[in-house]
C-alpha cells in the first residue's frame, strides 16, 4: 500500500481521536476555571464575613454611643495585625464614615457612593479598584444592625495577593493537569489510530495483493468485531476465487513453460500475444511481432490466412492439427500442426488462439519409418521368397515323384508302339489309342512344373477375385503325392459354389502348403502308424467371410507354445528340419489379406487351424 494513503487514515483517525481529546480538556477547562475563581471568591468572603462580624460585634458599642476613639484604636490595631486587610470604612446611616488604612485614619461628613454595593441589604463582595489603596481590592459590605435597627455598614478591602496566588495556582494546575491530559491524549490516541487503522489496513494490504493476482493471500485479522466479519468474508472470497481461478503469474507461467508455440490474435488477425516458445522456434523477438498480421508467419497461399480468414474459422468450425508451413525470420520453412480456435463473448469474436507443434523431427522419423518399412516390405518379401525356396526342397522328392508317374506311362506306351511298329502287327487306329494316355500325362507334367515354376516366382500380381477351393486343389497338386507316401489320408469337404475372396492366389497356396506341411510333419511325429488330413471350406454365419479349417491328427501343440506359434524363427523341429519362418510368414500375409488365422482347437488328438478370409464385395 503506498505510504500516502496509510499515512492519510492512520494521521485522520489521529488527529480526529486527539481533537476530541483536547475538545474535552477545553470543555472541562471551561467549566471548571470560572467554578474554581467563584469558590476562591466565596473564600474569600467567607473571610471577609468572619472579619467583619467579629469588628461589628466587638465595636457594637462603641458603634452605638459613637466612640470613635475606640472604632479607630481597635481598627487601626486589627489592620496592622493583619496585612491582608487594607482598609476599613465605617459608614453612619447619616453618611458619617471613618476611614482607616494600615498608615492613616480619617473621618469623612459624607459616604463615597464607590464604596456602596448594588445591594446593600444583602451581604456581598466584589473586586474592584480602590482609591484608597491605589490597587484592585476585594471589596466587602457589612451591615451594621442591632437590635434589628440598622446603623450603617462595614466595608473592608482585601488584598488581593491571595487570591491572585490561588488563581495562579488554580491555572498551574490546571495547566499541568491539561498537559498530562494531553499527552495522555495523544498516546491513547495514538493508540486507538493505530487500533482501529490496522486492522483496516491490513485488509486494503490483502485486497491490494488480491488484485495483483495473489489468490493464496489471507487477512489474519483477530478483532471480534464488524472488521474481523469483514476480513472473514474476505478469506472466503480469495479461496473461492482460488478455487475456481488462476493467478495472472499461474497462467503467464504455464505458457511460458509450454512447448508449444502459442500465438493470440485480435478479431482482425493482429497479433496481440505470443510465448517463449514461438520466439525460440521463429526467431522473432516479442516487438517484432507484436501488431502484425498473423499471415507473416506462414509461407504459401492458405485461405485461412486472407482477409476472410476469421469468416472461414467460423464457418468450418474451429481447426485442429492441420499441417501447416511457418516462416522462420530467416525464412526457412518448419512443418507444424496447426490449431486454431475462435474467442468469442457475447456472441462478438474477441481473438483468434493459435497453437503450433513443431514436428521437424516427426517428419524426419516419419521418413525414417517410411524408408524402414520399405526395408521390411523388401526382406519381408525376400523371407517370403526364401521360405517358398525352402518349401519347393522339401517338396522336390514328391514331385519328382508326380512327374515319374506320367513319365512311366509315357515309356510304357513309346515302348509297346515300337515293338508294335517294328513288327507290324498295330494299326493306325491302335497307334492313336495308345498315344492318347501320353498326351494327357504329359499335359499333366507341364501342369505341375508350369504351377511349380509359377509358385516359384516372386509374387507380385494385385489381388484378384479367386476361388480358394481351387488354390487348395493347387497345393494338393504339389504336396498330394507326399501325403498318399506317408498313409496320411486326405478328407475334403469342399463347398461348392464358395463365394470368391479378394487376394493373391499364389501367397494363400503359400499359406495352405505351411499349414498342410507342419500338419504332415505331425501326424508324421505321431505315435499311430497312419494320420488323416481334413480339409474342409464353408461359408461363415455372418456371410461375410470364407472359412478354411485344416484338421490334422498329429500330437497336436504344448500349451505354452500356444502364444508364440506366430513369432518369427520360432520352431520346435529338430536343427535343420524348419526355419521357423513358416506360420509367421502365413500371419503376415493372412493380415494382408484382411483376415484372420489362429488355432480353433489343440490336443494329443490333433490340430485344428482356421482361417477366415472377407467375401469379396460386389
């Protein structure tokens, strides 16, 4: 609080606490000095009423036979016994008077009318100044009555020394008594000001400091009065404001602390406010931008940025997380995320709240993701190649032995024809029929390695509609003969008429030789001497998708494999016997085709996979 107010209430309430004091002293003063001068006088005419009765009653005689000799003898004694006294008239009711001093005597024909007292029939006493003594005396009146007959008064002037010491006194007093009162006056109203003002002004401190924005501040004000009701509601007040707002620091502080850039327009786009971290990532200094138009911090056309910016806010609603380019002062381009949010009160825009997130380093990693997953496109594909490699050696000696079947027929037929030629025992039409057979197995021979050579090949081809019954026929064709070598038998219950699927055909025949391959290596495994293979394809409840279930007879899979059948290089075959590679590849390109392959149902009875594929849409 600044010292010229404190010192204005403190110094009011003071100086109104010690004029009231010295109004008092003033009041009192006032009525006690002239109660104390009257009771000095009636002191004094006490004394002078004692002097004079007992003057009248000693000379009542000689009053009476007018002995003067005597009146002035015992007068003259008196005075001179008596400094105090300073005269004595005795006054005849005939005007006859004696008048006696401390010095002299005489004797006067006549009565001074000075001497007389407005009321003579009454005794009294007043000051007045005296001829006689040539000072101011306290002049008394007597009368003189015997008998009930009155013969004149007695009139005696007193000094004054008295009672002007008891006046000087009676002022000292006062004087000194006034003093104490004021100073103990200014000390209780030193007192009181500093009672009532500090409280009061312990409550402006707090309020001050309230309106700087210190919301913890608290009156600690102890008084049990009407203040201490008022400091309470003050608390009251600062904690629900504490409750439901936040300082002007709080909030400086947090947006000075934020990392993202924060820039607060006007309703015509200036910039009214920007934080540490717009400064940092631009390059600008608070004044530099301050008053300019928003649009210096971008680069390119953006229609959020012309005149109309403000109109496009509003009509397409506020914006979030729009890619944006900001111009450095240098002019380098940073990629941001762009928010932008429309202040409004009573329904007038006020401001435009700008929030950018610098993501430099985002676009570097997501280059980096990008270039790593081509990466992964490219050895996934490789592995997938490798594994299509190893997955043609394990089925070389089967199809060797699909080729060897039509071969023999082939030999079979060439060797009767040309014994039968040689001795020309065959017809043309018998030469026709025995050549029919080789025509076929050798179709069938060009089927199996144009198949194998296409299975070979790195697929490449855009998904097309396929019917998988027919990708099933297809890896039969490479790995049939191996199944019929090892007495595995081979169930199909095949749907007629299935709804085609969107994929590679070549990729899902790779996924069917993984699965029929490990289900033959565990019936293999097996302790029974022969196995069955089920393969059966139907249509989901829903409609919406082609099942496959490949059911084997094998040992079926240990439970705490169960979760990590599909990890990559994961195998429980002997070194040299798998790669581990195979379900995980067939995961990869399951999900690639949108659907979905895992283990129905797992047991010392065997194995069931299923997959499910989406029914291509119309």
């Amino acid at each position: 609080m600044p010292a010229r107010q404190r010192t204005g209430i403190f110094r009011k309430t003071f100086l109104l606490a010690f004029l009231l004091m010295v109004v008092i002293i003033l009041f009192f003063a006032t009525l006690t000095i002239p109660r104390q001068r009257k009771t000095i006088l009636k002191s004094m005419e006490a004394q002078a009423n004692a002097i004079s009765s007992s003057i009248a009653q000693v000379c009542a005689d000689a009053i009476a036979t007018q002995d003067y000799p005597f009146l002035v003898e015992h007068n003259l004694k008196m005075l001179q016994g008596n400094p105090s006294i300073l005269y004595v008239i005795v006054a005849y009711q005939n005007g006859f008077s004696l008048v006696l001093t401390q010095n002299r005597w005489e004797q006067r024909e006549t009565l001074d009318a000075r001497w007389e007292i407005e009321t003579t029939e009454v005794v009294a006493g007043k000051i007045l100044y005296s001829d006689l003594v040539r000072q101011k005396v306290f002049h008394y009146a007597f009368p003189l009555r015997y008998s009930f007959v009155s013969w004149g008064h007695l009139y005696l002037g007193l000094s004054l020394h008295d009672f002007n010491n008891a006046i000087t006194s009676m002022y000292v007093i006062m004087l000194l008594l006034s003093l104490a009162c004021l100073f103990i006056g200014v000390f209780g109203a030193y007192l009181f000001a500093k009672t009532l003002t500090h409280p009061i002004l312990a409550l402006r401190e707090a309020t001050n400091q309230l309106a700087r924005g210190d919301l913890t501040v608290r009156a600690r004000i102890m008084t049990r009065d009407e203040i201490e009701e008022l400091a309470t509601a003050f608390n009251q007040m600062a904690e629900n404001l504490e409750k439901t707002t936040v300082s002007k620091d709080f909030v400086r502080n947090i947006l000075e602390t934020m990392t993202e850039s924060l820039v607060v327009t006007t309703a015509t786009g200036r910039i009214r406010m920007v934080n540490q971290a717009t400064l940092q990532l631009l390059g600008y200094t608070e004044a530099e931008l301050l008053d300019q138009p928003l649009h210096l911090l971008f680069t390119g056309e953006d229609p959020l940025l012309k005149d109309a910016w403000i109109d496009n806010l509003g009509q397409y609603g506020d914006k979030y997380n729009h890619e944006r380019m900001l111009r450095s002062k240098t002019g380098v381009a940073i990629p941001v995320l762009f928010s932008a949010a429309v202040m409004y009160r009573d329904d007038q825009v006020q401001g435009i709240v700008c929030v950018a997130l610098d993501i430099r380093q985002r676009k570097i990693a997501e280059e980096q993701l990008q270039q790593a997953y081509q990466d992964l496109k490219e050895t996934q594909g490789q592995l997938i190649q490798t594994a299509k490699l190893a997955s043609i050696g394990e089925l070389a000696a089967g199809v060797a032995h699909e080729l060897n079947q039509p071969l023999m027929v082939i030999r079979t037929a060439i060797q009767f024809l040309t014994r039968s030629l040689q001795k020309q025992r065959i017809g043309l039409q018998e030469v026709i029929e025995h050549l029919e057979p080789v025509e076929r197995n050798t179709k069938r021979m060009m089927n199996i390695i144009d198949h194998l050579r296409a299975f070979s090949r790195q697929s490449q081809t855009p998904f097309a509609a396929i019917n998988v019954n027919q990708v099933l026929d297809d890896a039969f064709l490479m790995i049939g003969e191996q199944l019929r070598l090892r007495n595995i038998t081979v169930v199909k219950h095949f749907t007629p008429d299935l709804p085609t699927v969107s994929g590679d055909a070549n990729r899902l025949e790779q996924v069917f030789l993984n699965l029929i391959t490990n289900s033959r290596d565990a019936i293999t495994a097996a302790p029974h001497a022969n196995g069955t293979l089920n393969i059966t394809t139907r249509v989901s409840e829903s409609q919406t998708h082609v099942e496959i279930v490949i059911q084997d007879t094998g040992g079926g899979i240990p439970s705490e494999y169960l979760d990590k059948i599909f990890d990559p290089f994961f195998t429980t075959k002997e070194v040299g016997q798998g790669t581990g590679l195979g379900l995980s590849i067939s995961y990869g390109i399951i999900k690639e085709h949108q659907g979905e392959i895992q283990v129905m149902e797992t047991g010392s009875e065997g194995t069931t996979f299923v997959i499910r594929l989406p029914v291509e849409s119309d």
